[in-house]
C-alpha cells in the first residue's frame, strides 16, 4: 500500500542545514523558471522562437523540481517520507516523461538554431507560429505517452518483502531492486528505448551542431563569427549538464557502497539542472537581461508609486 523514502538518510545532525539549503534552492528554481516564463509571455522583445521553446523548457524543469524536491525536502527532515503505491508511480511516470519531453525540447531548440545560423533567409518563412506550436507540442505528446509502455510494466510488479526505498525518489533502480517478480524484460526494455527517448535527439544536437559549426567558421567577420557562437552557446551549457548528469545517474550503480554517488548525481540532476538553467539564459543573453532589467526597473516604480498613493 505505501512505500518509505529514506532520502539521504542519516545526515548526522544536519538535516536542518540540508532542509534549508536545499528549500532556498527550490525556491530559487521555482522564482527563476516563473520569471522567465512570464518575461518571455508578456514582453514583445523576447517573442521568438528561440523564447517560446526556452519557456516550455521551463515548464519541464518546474515539473521535475516541483515532482521531487517536496518530498525529498520532507525525508531529509524527518529521516524518512511515507508515499503511497499510487503516489510513487505517479511520481515516477511524471519524472520519466518530463525528462523524455526535456530531451526532445533540447533536440528542437538545436534544430531553432540550426535553421536560424544555416538558412536565415528562410527562417521567419519556416519558423511561424503553427510551425513552433507543433514543434513545442510533440515532445509533450511524446514524452507523456512513450513512458506509458515503461510506467505500466512496473506498475504491475510484485513486492512481496522490503516496501523501503533508499533514494529520495521513485525511480526505475529502486523499484526494481525491490520488486519480487522478474524484471528482465523491464530492463530489456528500458534498454531499447534509451534509443528514441535518448540517443536519438542528443545525435540529432550533435548533427545540428556540426552543420552549425560550419556555417559559423564560413562566416568572414570576428564580429559576426562571436555573435553566432553567442546565440548557441548558451543552449550547449544546458545540453551538456542535462545529457552529462542524465548519462552519470543511469551509469553509476544504484546499490552497494555506489548508492551516495548515484543519489549525488541524481540530485544534480533533478534539483541542480532546473536552477541552473534559468540562470545560464539569463547571465549569457542579452535580451533576457536588458527585459528583466525593464521588469524589475518598472516593479519599482509601481512600488513606490502605490507607496505614495498610500500615504
């Protein structure tokens, strides 16, 4: 009926050093991705396709933080968070897809760039607003359905001993681990669609890159060779903390005295990744920062205007 996290378990006195460090860091990711959801929804400069795409990459990153930090926030303070059957692969299906639906949203902000840098002239022509709603559009579809035919087999495992898991999430590792019933063709099958769901859309950057990289070297001035690099050197920073963590968390054993590293990476990943994404937009582009800059300028004076009105 219910399942027990364990978290990080014993953090010997400093589990209030690790809720509050880690509440401040929610709570930043929480702030960062609303804001640049709500710069990128109301401020004309920033309505293009390369902002529409980064504003469903926030949703996808709201999604995966506000899944798992609550409840492992919980566990580090008690020691241990209770989560129902139904709860724990509710959690699972939204992690597996939300991750699914991040690697494909990365796939297509690559493609953005690539028609941006190699086919500018036909860019606005290619690029319109049916277009980016349909390229938005399917990685949600995809990545909220293709993890059914993973969510359902586990969902149908037997657990007939331990109901404790030692991570501070439902994961494919740790149900497995305690699941009674043979779990060879789960693994199997996780194992096939790594393929579509991981290996296809980080080769299909890699590919865009190459041509991208080509085209910049093609271009004659300094000037115009930094400016390309700039529009993608942001979405590479994101790409490979996603892929890199991703690729560590699923590579490092998730049993034995390699446990804490696969929870240390798997925190990057769900926790680190979310907050960091917002804050690479938002140092490394100059749109972002020039809106944000309006934003808190014009906050600013509503506050004061609307002191004044009070007085």
């Amino acid at each position: 009926m219910e399942f027990t996290l364990l978290g990080f378990g014993n953090l010997h006195g400093f589990s209030i050093v690790f809720f509050i460090l880690f509440l401040i860091i929610f709570l930043f990711t929480v702030i960062g991705n609303l804001l640049i959801i709500l710069l990128v929804s109301t401020n004309i400069r920033l309505q293009s396709p390369m902002y529409y795409f980064l504003c469903h990459l926030s949703v996808s990153d709201l999604l995966i933080s506000t899944n798992i930090v609550p409840n492992m926030l919980i566990a580090s303070l008690f020691g241990k968070q209770k989560m129902t059957y139904i709860g724990c692969i509710t959690q699972f299906y939204f992690f597996t897809g939300s991750t699914i639906t991040e690697c494909y949203l990365l796939s297509v902000m690559s493609y953005d760039r690539y028609l941006a840098i190699c086919n500018p002239l036909r860019y606005s022509s290619i690029m319109d607003l049916k277009y980016q709603i349909s390229l938005s559009l399917w990685p949600w579809l995809v990545g909220l359905t293709l993890n059914l035919s993973g969510v359902l087999p586990v969902s149908d495992f037997n657990y007939c001993h331990d109901n404790i898991i030692d991570h501070f999430y439902c994961d494919l590792f740790p149900l497995q681990q305690l699941s009674c019933s043979d779990t060879f063709y789960v693994e199997l099958e996780a194992l096939l669609f790594s393929v579509p769901v991981f290996l296809f859309p980080f080769g299909f950057i890699i590919v865009t890159y190459v041509y991208i990289f080509r085209t910049i070297m093609k271009i004659p001035s300094t000037t115009g060779k930094h400016k390309a690099f700039s529009t993608c050197s942001s979405h590479l920073i994101v790409v490979w903390i996603f892929y890199g963590t991703l690729t560590a968390k699923y590579m490092i054993p998730s049993k034995g005295y390699a446990l804490l590293l696969n929870k240390i990476v798997s925190l990057l990943h769900t926790v680190f990744t979310p907050l960091i994404n917002p804050i690479i937009y938002s140092l490394r582009n100059q749109d972002i920062k020039i809106t944000l800059k309006k934003f808190m300028d014009n906050r600013k004076k509503f506050s004061i205007m609307y002191i004044a009105y009070k007085r």
